[in-house]
C-alpha cells in the first residue's frame, strides 16, 4: 500500500486540530462524524468483555500488519503490528516522540492532511483496507470519530454544536431528540439542559470536552479515538472523562493516546507500549514494543523497556 493524495476537505469544512508527532499542531478541517464505511463492512458480534478475557474477542475492529508512516523522508513509524477489539478501551502509551499520535491518526486517516505523508502496510477495518483505492477518507473519518487534546467547540451554540454532524448528514427529523440523547451519553445533559442556545464556549474546560464527545456520538460511530483527551483538564474533569470512556465502551470502541500512565491503567482493557529508536544521525523511529491486557503490561510486562518505562526508569 502506497500514500495516498491528501484528503477532500470535509463536509461543512468543521475544524481539528491536527498535532504532529515531531511537534506543533495545525488546523485542518475534519468532522467528529461517523457513517458507514461501505456496505461491505459490518459489525461482528458484540465482544463478552471481562477481567481474563483476551486481547479481542472475535474479529478485531482494527488489524494492523506491517505498519510504517513516513513525514516526507522522515519514518515516524516502523513495522507496527496490532489488532484492536471491539467495545474495549486500547490504551497507546509510551514516550513523547515515540508516534503514539500519528499511529492514531492513522486509524481513520487524518494524516492524509499533512503535505507529504505516506503509509506503507496495511491497516483493516473490519476486514476492509482503509487505505485502499476505493475507499472514500471523508466516509472513514464518520465511520470513526475522534476527540482532541484540547476541546475544540465550534462558534456556535451548545445544540448546534451537537446537531452539526447530523445536519451534515443530510438529517433534519427529530433532531432535538439526538442532540438530548447525544448529550446523555456524554454525561452533560444535566447541565446544559437549560441553555441549550447559549455559547459553547461558554462551558467550563471539562464541560466543552464532553461537548466534543456528544458532538462525536451524535453521527453514530462505531469508533471513538481519542488523543489525550485530559491533558489540558483539572483533576476534577479528568476523573468526570475517565468515567465516562469507561460508560461510553458499552456501545464503542475506544483507542485512547495518554502520557498518564494511571490513566491508562484506570480506564482502559488493553495496553500498547510504543516506545522510539534513535539511529546514528539522531532520528527517531517509533516502534510498538508490545501488547498485552492492562493488568499484564503494568504488573508482568514481557519486555524489558516496558518494565523500564512504568517503572520510571525513563520517558
């Protein structure tokens, strides 16, 4: 599989904040959104999750074999293998640099946003290669949605920011009854019930995250990533996401990039370790050092730079 041409910008032209591994971020243009991928892709059976269980019950959501990303010349990622399983919470962890971010943004392909980019490998959503020919990239980014470092409401009202996927979408019934029922899933209902047409930017930092959680659910995805989704929070909201993501893996799928290694012990079912190898001229490759239940990555990790990296030994 080869890189592709960059993507056409997405419906309604709604902004993300497209942060590059090697630093600084970017606006770009991507709906939160979600609608079939193809009318070959289905669902498998829902998992039976619990503590023992193994990494993916079934066919994974995602399997990814071989996986190298390339910034032009600079390769950001090498030969990642991983599948992720359905209505779990995956946890990518590891040092800064290591391509923990850009190996997320591959899952649905924001990465094609950036000039020059390219993926050799293959990434397979439910059986279907997400990088190839026929597939649309605006259909995979609403099939699988995504949530941002820092929250990103759009200049409008607390209902139109949840209405926003839906109506681009081509919905126009009962739209009052999804933005009430989105906004229940992301916890916020309670609190925004009575000012439904005031800014949202006029929510607390917390407030607007889970803002950007219902305005995700709202197009019905299947997949929610999410990179850092409580970097820029108070403890107090952080806890409030944390439970949330543990609510909401009862109807998705949830890839999570966290630097906090007890966060990810909290939430998540599943734990990657990427971690970055660093060549005789100083570049930095990120590579997947294993996977495992989170329980086993944080109690019998199988490799030594794992055990190094929880322990605090470096990153």
């Amino acid at each position: 599989m080869k890189g592709r041409a960059p993507a056409r910008e997405t419906a309604g032209g709604a902004p993300a904040a497209v942060e590059d591994e090697r630093g600084g971020g970017q606006d770009r243009g991507v709906a939160e959104a979600s609608i079939t991928l193809s009318d070959d892709v289905h669902a498998p059976t829902p998992a039976v999750r619990g503590e023992g269980q193994p990494l993916q019950d079934g066919e994974p959501v995602f399997e990814v074999r071989g996986l190298d990303f390339y910034y032009g010349a600079f390769k950001a990622l090498r030969d990642v293998d991983l599948a992720i399983g359905r209505q779990r919470i995956t946890a990518l962890i590891g040092p800064s640099g290591c391509g923990k971010s850009t190996f997320l943004r591959c899952l649905n392909r924001m990465n094609d946003l950036i000039p020059g980019t390219r993926v050799d490998g293959y990434i397979g959503y439910h059986g279907q290669d997400l990088y190839g020919d026929s597939v649309d990239p605006i259909e995979v980014r609403r099939r699988i949605g995504m949530v941002f470092q820092k929250p990103n409401p759009f200049p409008k009202s607390i209902y139109d920011n949840v209405a926003f996927g839906p109506r681009v979408n081509g919905r126009k019934k009962d739209l009052d009854d999804l933005v009430e029922r989105s906004l229940r899933q992301a916890a916020l209902w309670d609190e925004v019930k009575d000012k439904l047409k005031q800014s949202a930017f006029s929510l607390s930092g917390g407030q607007q995250q889970r803002l950007c959680i219902a305005r995700a659910v709202a197009v019905q995805p299947e997949v929610i990533l999410m990179d850092e989704p409580c970097s820029a929070l108070d403890p107090i909201a952080t806890i409030r996401i944390e439970e949330l993501m543990c609510e909401l893996k009862e109807d998705y799928t949830i890839v999570i990039v966290t630097h906090n290694m007890q966060q990810a012990a909290r939430v998540s079912d599943v734990t990657a370790f990427f971690t970055a190898e660093v060549d005789d001229n100083g570049s930095r490759t990120g590579v997947l050092v294993e996977t495992d239940t989170t329980n086993a990555i944080f109690t019998s990790p199988k490799d030594q730079r794992t055990d190094d990296y929880i322990t605090g030994r470096f990153g």
